[in-house]
C-alpha cells in the first residue's frame, strides 16, 4: 500500500512519514498544494492524508482538482483546530474522512487503515484468503494460526494481494504499489519476492496468470 501525505509543516509530514511506514506502508510526501496535486494526480496511491492549510494551492481546491479528474481513492483531510468550515468544505469537496489538528498518531493510523479498507470492499480489520490472514492492525500475515515471518517487501507485496484477492495484479502495478516514488524501481524484484512469498504459503496461494500478473486464489 502506497500513502501519499501532503504537509507542507516539515516536523509533522516527518512524524507523518515515518509513523505510516512503520506499519508496513510505503510513503511519499509533498510539501505544498501544486506538488501534492500533481503527485496524486500522476501516481497510483492507496490513499492520501492531505493538509488543508498549503502553499501554492490551498488542500481544498487540491481534492477538488482530483475529484473533478475522477480520482476516487480514499483522502484523509487535516484541519486546524476551530475551523468547522473547513471540514464541511473539505467533506463538500469529497474527502473521506478528517482529522483535527493536534491528533494522535494511532487514531490516524487506525482511520487511514479504515479508509484503506473500506476501499477495497473489506469491512473487518483481518483479511482472510483461505488458509491466510493479514491483520491491518498489527501487520502480521499467519496461515492457520501460525505467524508467517515476512521482510517489509514480502509483507507489502501480500498485503496488496490480500486487498485484492481475486483480481489479477500485474507486475507494474505490485511495483507502484510497493515502493515510494523516489525508490530505484525494478519490477524484476517482484518476481523475487513473489517467489520468497510462494515458499512461505500454502502451495497454489498465488497463481501466476501469464503474461498479466499474479492472483490470490480465493477458492483455497
Ligand atoms: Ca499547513
């Protein structure tokens, strides 16, 4: 899962950053409207916490620019305190969810995995396929009880999979989903991790669909 976060107040979008990597995402950050606009615009993110109060372009009319090109990922809007305006018009605008500013780290987290959720059409905090969990909370994967022992690559790759068990993913698309913007991309290392993922699951798990990608095999 890929979370794009536009603030443009460099302590928090750090606290930001590393708080939404430390449970298993990867992050990009933005520091003001126009180049969090373009980002999000351009980039296949799973989800986006956006500050209303930017620079070059106020976060308000940012959401408005996705919304009218169609972006319907899921947006968490960050609000000063004592403003109910902005909230209504971020919500007007076609936010998802929003957070008062100061706010707990763990409440963030817990609604930008909610919205993470809720987007790909899962309304429990465990995802089940078959033999396999995911718990969003804890980001553990386990198969029949049994912790699984993942590298952070290994957990982004079948956390993706899980959000979207049925659907053929292709190697570009594990790739975007996998790694931050400024990371060197080889969609070839997917490939790797695909294979370390196939020797710690169940055989038939993840089917390879050829030349489109890879599937979670729901029927398990
Ligand atoms: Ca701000």
């Amino acid at each position: 899962m890929r979370i794009l976060v536009v603030e443009d107040e460099p302590t928090l979008a750090t606290q930001l950053a590393e708080g939404i990597q430390s449970v298993g995402y990867v992050v990009d950050v933005a520091h003001n409207g126009v180049d969090g606009h373009f980002m999000g615009e351009s980039e296949p993110y799973d989800a986006i916490v956006l500050d209303i109060g930017l620079p070059q372009m106020d976060g308000i009319t940012v959401l408005k620019k996705w919304r009218a090109a169609g972006r319907t990922l899921p947006v968490l809007i960050l609000t000063a305190r004592d403003t109910w305006r902005e909230k209504v018009a971020g919500i007007d605008a076609g936010a998802d969810d929003y957070l008062t500013k100061p706010f707990h780290m763990e409440e963030l987290l817990a609604r930008l995995r909610a919205l993470i959720r809720r987007a790909g059409g899962h309304a429990s905090t465990e995802l089940v396929c078959g033999p396999l969990t995911l718990d969003t909370r804890s980001s553990r994967a386990s198969v029949d009880g049994t912790a699984l022992t993942l590298t952070s690559h290994e957990y982004r790759v079948l956390a993706y999979l899980m959000h979207h068990p049925g659907e053929i993913v292709s190697r570009a698309e594990l790739t975007e989903h996998i790694y931050a913007q400024d990371f060197d991309r080889d969609s070839n290392t997917v490939e790797v991790f695909i294979a370390r993922l196939r020797k710690k699951l169940p055989p038939g798990l993840i089917e390879t669909v050829r030349g489109l990608g890879y599937r979670l095999n729901k029927a398990q």
